[in-house]
C-alpha cells in the first residue's frame, strides 16, 4: 500500500511537473518580446528543465539502486538462515 502511495506522489508530481514546463513554454511563446529574446529565454528554460531531469532521474537511481540492495540484503539473510 505505502508503495502505491509514493507512485501516486511521484506521479502527481511528475504530472504538475510538466504541465508547469508547458505553460511556462506557451507563455514564453506568447509574451510580446522579439523572437531572438524569446528564443534566449526558452534554451535557458530547457537546460534548467534538463538539469532538473537529470537531477531527479540521478536521485529516482539512488532510491532504486537502495531498495534493490535492500532486496538482495534480505534475500540473502534468508538463504543463510
């Protein structure tokens, strides 16, 4: 149950996420600036949106990486035991 929680959570968060990125991209592609300006804006917007990604997929690794040694821990003990 705690496991489908966290997805639930993940997932709500990945889904507020991207709908923050799409709007913040439409209002970009909406403001009443000169197209060299806007352009400037939506490549600093997309590398701060690939190093949010590549932070968050290094940290979703670390956990996955932690449960899976967890897994193997417990396997473990009990083949032993």
């Amino acid at each position: 149950m705690d496991h489908d929680h966290e997805r639930q959570v993940a997932n709500f968060i990945s889904g507020l996420l991207l709908g923050a990125i799409i709007g913040a991209g439409v209002a970009l592609l909406t403001a009443p600036r000169p197209g060299r300006k806007t352009r400037k804006r939506l490549k600093r917007a997309a590398e701060d949106v690939r190093e949010s990604a590549t932070d968050r997929l290094d940290q979703i690794a670390d956990e996955v990486k932690g449960k899976v040694d967890e897994v193997v821990k417990g396997a473990r003990g009990r083949l032993r035991g």
